[in-house]
C-alpha cells in the first residue's frame, strides 16, 4: 500500500496532473507526469515528502477480481519508483486494457518506460 504522502487524494490533484502534466504511454498504461513546482497555486513542494501517485482502473480491464490485481501490481511498482524520482512529481498511472492480462514484469518495464517518456516531453 502506498503511504498516504505518497497518494494524490482529491480528484483536483488528478484533474491538474491529468490536464497540466505530460503524457508518456506505453501497451498497458499510460502516465501522466506533472511537476508541481510550475504551478504557482500549490504548496510548496519542499513540504511534500515525495512522488504523489494515483491510479485509474477502469471497468476496460476487466472484472473486480482482475481490476483490484492490477491495481495492486501497480501501487507495487509505484512504491519501487518512489526513490528513484523527484519529490516535486505527481503521477497518475491510468491502467490500459491489456494491463489486466500483464504480468507484474511487464507493468513494471512499461511504467518506467512511460514516466520517462513523459518526463523527457517535459
């Protein structure tokens, strides 16, 4: 489970990343990256402990049984990029449809493969 500094709790913080931040995709899910030091409305970032992540699994991946798993398999692979990216980034990870048939392998080469995409559009 992500710690909750970790998560992007109000649908305002999805709706900024979503809309202001960067997109990177790849076959099983698409990132969207914002950083939060260019929007002058925000906290100040220095008081965010790190990377902000939030997922979106819609009902295109599959059923509960198979939602909830990538779910988890995400938050996972989530919880493994928080050392390695800025503490001033937010991150929402919208899960494609094959993401329900992924193997955790593969969503982890593909998420980092789609932040860095969106990192470097930035």
């Amino acid at each position: 489970m992500l710690p909750k500094h970790h998560k992007l709790a109000s649908s305002a913080d999805f709706a900024s990343t979503i809309k202001g931040g960067h997109r990177g995709g790849s076959r099983t899910l698409v990132a969207h990256v914002r950083d939060r030091r260019t929007e002058p409305t925000d906290p100040d970032p220095s008081l965010v402990p790190g990377p902000r992540f939030g997922l979106v699994v819609s009902k295109a991946v599959g059923n509960a049984v198979v939602r909830h798993r990538t779910s988890r398999r995400l938050r996972h692979e989530a919880i493994a990029l928080v050392d390695t990216l800025p503490a001033n980034l937010d991150v929402v990870i919208r899960a494609l449809p094959p993401a329900g048939g992924a193997t955790s392998e593969q969503l982890r080469r593909d998420l980092a493969k789609a932040i860095e995409k969106a990192r470097h559009r930035g």
